[in-house]
C-alpha cells in the first residue's frame, strides 16, 4: 500500500515539475495541460528509475526521507522529460 501512495507522489510532483518547467522554459512549453501530461509521465520514470538505483525513495515507507524523494524523483523527472520533448518538437518544427 505504501508503494502507491509513493507513486502517486511521485505522479503529482512530476505534474508539478512539468508545468513548472513549462513555465520557466517559454520556448519548450507545449501548453499547461502537455506540460502537466508529460511531468506525470517523466515523474512515473523518473521516481521508479531512482527507486531502481536505491537512491531517493528510501525503503518505500512513509518516513519524510521517502516522501522528499519521491517528491524531487517525480518532480526533476517531469522537467526533465517535458524539456527533452520540448526541445525535440522545437527541432522538428524548424523548416
């Protein structure tokens, strides 16, 4: 049960590490709703890759070192993938 809520965690902080970088990169933003679907992806991958690492997640508990990497895997993890889809689609649509 733990391991949900951990994901869910790690779900809405990537949506909020979308639309943040969304919002701090203008050139690569894709629009609030893109920028949100993509951070919950990139925050799936990005807390279960740092969980397969053994880093950030802890033991998967609800001990606040696991709740916080949770929230920075999911979060970097959806800025990260929204700023790689972003610069790909601004190469893709130079002519």
């Amino acid at each position: 049960m733990t391991n949900i809520i951990a994901i869910i965690i790690q779900l809405l902080s990537g949506a909020l590490g979308g639309y943040g970088a969304g919002s701090l990169l203008k050139k690569l933003s894709l629009g609030s709703t893109w920028n949100s679907i993509i951070g919950i992806l990139g925050g799936g991958l990005g807390g279960q890759i740092l969980g397969w690492l053994g880093i950030g997640t802890g033991d998967g508990g609800l001990d606040l070192s696991s709740i916080i990497g949770s929230i920075l895997g999911g979060g970097v993890g959806g800025g990260v993938l929204l700023s790689i889809i972003g610069f790909i689609k601004s190469l893709l649509g130079k002519k």
